[in-house]
C-alpha cells in the first residue's frame, strides 16, 4: 500500500512471525523504538479483561534500514515473532467454515486455506501496519506538525457525547475500552463483559481525527484523499463502513445547512465555520481537521452453536473455541490510527514532490 511511503506486510497468524517491510521512508527521520513499541501495546492480545487473553509481547524487532535510531533512506524491514499459538485450538475447522470469517471465501480463490488462526486473515496481519503507521505518525509529528487520534465512539448502542477537537491521547488510553468519555467508557466496558459471559460478540463505531493537516494533501480524482483513507479503513480486519465527515447524516441536511462557509481568521489562516466536509473538498485537505469514522462489526467467532457447511458441501454445526476478542474495537484504535497515518504521509510526501 502506498506511492512513495510504501508498506508491504508479510506473516500469518499461527506462522513463526509477522512484519512488514517500508520503502520510501524518508532519510535521516529519526525512529524511535519505544515509540513503535507503545503502538503495538496498544494493539496487542492480553491487554485487559476485555479482549483475547493470546498471551503475545509483541515485541518489535528492527532488521534492517535504520543505523543508531536514525533512518538510511533504504527498506525498513521489522518482524514479530509468534510465542503464543494453539493451532490445537482450530482442529474443528479443517473440515468446515466458520460463519462470517474468510474461510469459505480463501478456499474458493486459493483452493486451500491456513486454517489455523486464519492466517492472512486474522487482526495478527495488522501488526506490520501499526508499526509501520508508528514511523508514518512519527514523520507526520516531526515533519509536518499533524497528530493523527482515534477513540471508541460507541459500543453496540451505547454511544458516548465526545467534543472531538479536545480529545487527547491520554484521555483515549485512560481506559481499556479506549473512548474519552469516561462515564460512558464504563457501560462500554460492562456491556462487553455481559457479551462475552454469554459466548457473543458486538461491534460498534471508531472516530478517527487528523489535525494540523496543511490544505492541498490529496489528488483530485482516483486518489481523493477520503478515497484512500476509505481503502486504507476498509482493509481493515471486521471493517464493514466508512464516513468522511457528516458521512450519512449529511444527507439528512439541505445545502444551505450543509456548506461549510470561509473566513479568515486573526492570524490570516483560511477557515470554515463548521466542518461538514471533514477537511477534504474536492479529494484534497482544505486546511480544516481531517475527520472519519469507521464501523466494525461483531467478533465473527463466537462460543454459541452456529449453522454451516464442510468441505463436502454437508449442513454441519460449529461453535468456537479458543481466545478471541468479544468487541475487536478497543484493539482497533491503533490500527484505524495507523492506516490514517499511513495514507496521510504518503500524501504529505507526494504533495512535496509535486511542489
């Protein structure tokens, strides 16, 4: 994914490790291990009561492309290794297809399958991007002055009231469920827990928010630039809906409602009065925050019986097994915040080379 920051990831779930390898990554940019670190926490198995107990470090290892914290110019090669597998776990499943999962699908284009974890299909693939998009929100932080933030907006149907502009990193990590509303974060994380003592899941919806975004990022047709943020969201593992700004609540508004009207303010900077557009008009940042949210649907693996088919086209039942995320929205964030990033510095990137 990528023009000129450029990722490819590579692994499988139950495999030996998982990574991903950048081009194009600016010369001289510092990178910073601890940095890259804290993104994977944020991503990994085992962090709270609340996700998959997969006892994972996840702890990142740098091969090549970087001497003494400080980018060559040339590929960045990083790897995780895979300490916690129980392909035991999937032994059920070498004959039949998990509801709603990628198994059926993987078998009918590649005529075979990892059945164990769901190799490329698992959230374990994403590891490569939250690494990557780390050295991507680095760059962004360093270079450009832009932060990019994502949080849990709401949880099945609860839904927090959250002034997006203030939101901070501390306010989205001061809980596990990781939505800045703290009084709402709680019936989230109760909701959670009454969902997977009766072997269920749900899914909900994450906010995403770049600010600090200078006008003129983006491509006027094929790359727009909610184009390529909607790819990058959409790629993501249990992803089933993207917004750009007022999304489809502003089908809801007449023009007059909707337009979002300049002005310049005291430091001469261009200005809207709201921002229904979410800072992109015309697939290109007009100066204004960048706003996104994205739908994830409920955990596919679930504990109850369930209806399916075999290999041999036979109506069997399944039920799962093993550790898996009741709600994969609090693992989500990083990710969602990655794939932004990623998209955001190639484009930061292209619009220097255009100029």
């Amino acid at each position: 994914m990528g023009n000129i920051f450029r990722i490819t990831t590579w692994g499988e779930s139950h495999g030996k490790a998982v990574g991903v390898v950048i081009d194009g990554c600016p010369a001289k940019t510092k990178i910073d291990l601890e940095a890259i670190q804290f993104e994977l926490d944020r991503r990994r198995p085992g962090q709270s009561k609340i996700v998959t107990q997969r006892k994972e470090g996840d702890k990142i290892e740098i091969l090549s492309g970087v001497e003494n914290g400080i980018s060559t110019g040339t590929p960045i090669s990083m790897l995780v290794w895979n300490e916690d597998q129980r392909s035991k776990d999937y032994d059920e499943l070498n004959d039949r297809f998990r509801p709603s999962h990628a198994d059926y699908s993987y078998q009918q284009k590649y005529g075979l399958r990892s059945v164990a974890g769901g190799g490329r299909a698992s959230a374990r693939e994403t590891i490569g991007r939250v690494a990557a998009g780390a050295i991507a929100k680095e760059i962004l932080k360093q270079k450009f002055g832009v932060e990019v933030l994502a949080w849990v907006e709401s949880i099945h149907d609860i839904k927090a009231n959250i002034d997006a502009q203030n939101v901070t990193l501390d306010m989205i990590e001061s809980n596990p469920v990781r939505c800045p509303d703290p009084e709402t974060a709680q019936k989230m994380i109760e909701r959670i827990e009454a969902v997977r003592k009766n072997g269920d899941s749900i899914g909900g919806v994450i906010a995403g928010l770049a600010k600090g975004v200078p006008a003129g990022w983006g491509e006027p047709i094929f790359d727009k630039l909610e184009a390529e943020l909607a790819k990058a969201i959409m790629s993501l593992p249990a992803c089933k809906g993207f917004e750009s700004g007022s999304g489809f609540g502003g089908t809801l508004l007449h023009g007059s409602e909707h337009n979002d009207e300049f002005f310049v303010d005291d430091e001469r900077n261009v200005k809207t009065y709201q921002n229904n557009s979410g800072g992109i008009q015309g697939g290109i940042s007009n100066g204004m925050p960048i706003t996104i949210r994205a739908a994830f649907k409920p955990t596919a693996t679930i504990m109850k019986a369930q209806k399916t088919v075999n290999l041999n086209l036979d109506n069997v039942s399944i039920s799962g097994k093993g550790r898996h995320d009741p709600c994969v929205l609090p693992r989500a964030v990083p990710m969602v915040e990655a794939m932004m990033a990623l998209i955001l510095v190639d484009h930061a990137l292209r619009q220097e080379a255009i100029r």
